[in-house]
C-alpha cells in the first residue's frame, strides 16, 4: 500500500521535461478589452505552448501553458492547479496575430483581446541553456520520500519550473512557476504565499532553499540538494 502511494505520486506530480534545441518562439503586444495594454512571449514545440504575459502597468510575468493545433489556441494562467480551463485565453492565432478572448470563469468575466505578434521565428538553444533544462531528483529519494524539480527554458534567462514532492505519509508539495536565472545559475521566485524559494545551479546539481513557502505540508519541504537526471 505505501509503494502504491508513491507510485501514484510519482505519476501525479513528476513530469519528465527533454531538452529540445530548436523552437519556435512569438512576442506579441495588444489590449485586453481595448484598454489594457499588455505583452506576451510564447515559446511553441509541437503543439505545446509555454510563456507569459504581463500587463504594461505592473510588468509582473504571468505563466502561461496550453496548447496551439491548426491555429486555435488555448493558454491557462498559471499557477491554476485544475484540471478544466479556468483563467486565461483563448482564440486563433496567424502568421501576424491572434484573436480571442481573456476569460475568468470563476468571475464570470469575459473580454476580447487582440494582439499583434511582433517576432516570429525559431530559435537553437545554447548549449549552457539546454544542459540546465530538464529533472532534477532529490539526493534523498527513497521508498519513503520522492522529490523533483523540472526546468525548462521559455526565454533568454526566464525559466518554467515546477516542483514536487511527497512523503509516505500522504504529505506532498507542489509548486511552478517562472524564475530568472542569472547568469544561468541564480534566481529567486517569490509570491504572496512563498515569501523566497531561491534556485542555485552548479555541475548538474541544483540547491533549493526556501522561506515560509506554504505549498506543501510542514514535513516536506522543497529545500534540499537535487542531481540531473542524465
């Protein structure tokens, strides 16, 4: 029963992320309902779709995940652990824009969007960016404890990660989100309810420390030493 419970973990919050060399990546400027001046970059692999968006006022990046598939596109904000569509966009997109809607489910709120894309082109990924990418796995797996972290770049240094772990005991954490690191080897990602969670990569291993992350329980922490799967 207790290998049962870490399977399950395993395959409810690991997600083996590849390094890809070559993607395809769009900026895009316009307005939500007209007045709302915002920004948004995209980087597309197949029919996967990673970025964020900001608001020109707040500048404050937005994860954003979904999926493009003969030019309708659906992109969820992010962090939004449900499994159905609750926030986000959603429209068709071509060579020169994309229009659709901002939608708020929980609101009830929907407003058309329209944005121009500025930059459409594919990009080869450095080597030191795709030597970084990919799952990292906590030097103290065990039966009783999985932890793991994903990284996968979005643009020049800005970074989706994701974060997961669990315990034998039923207690699991989970977090993603967009992190900068500079010179590919630092960062800081912090939110309302995870005051730091800082990033130190170095030789394929990366250290996490944290403070008052409240996105596990108190006996699993995402703190500790994780090594590159090869």
């Amino acid at each position: 029963m207790k290998n049962n419970i870490l399977i399950l973990l395993i395959l409810t919050f690991t997600i083996n992320i590849s390094a890809q060399t070559t993607r395809k990546v769009i900026q895009l400027t316009g307005k939500i309902s007209e007045k709302h001046p915002i920004a948004m970059t995209l980087t597309i692999e197949n029919e996967s779709v990673l970025g964020f968006y900001y608001y020109e006022k707040y500048k404050t990046k937005i994860l954003l995940e979904g999926k493009i598939s003969n030019g309708k596109v659906t992109l969820k904000e992010s962090p939004d652990y449900e499994s159905e569509f609750e926030t986000g966009f959603i429209g068709e997109m071509t060579d020169s824009n994309f229009v659709g809607k901002w939608i708020d489910k929980s609101k009830d709120k929907t407003l058309k969007c329209e944005l121009i894309i500025t930059l459409n082109k594919k990009i080869n990924l450095i080597k030191d960016t795709t030597e970084i990418e990919g799952t990292y796995k906590n030097l103290l797996n065990s039966e009783k404890y999985i932890g793991s972290v994903d990284l996968k770049n979005i643009t020049d240094k800005i970074f989706y990660f994701e974060i997961s772990n669990g315990t034998e005991s039923g207690c699991v954490g989970f977090l993603k989100g967009l992190i900068e690191l500079k010179d590919l080897k630092y960062g800081i990602f912090s939110t309302n309810l995870c005051e730091k969670l800082e990033f130190q990569l170095s030789d394929n291993e990366l250290i996490v420390n944290e403070n008052n992350c409240y996105f596990h329980g108190m006996r699993c922490p995402f703190e500790g030493k994780y090594k590159k799967n090869e």
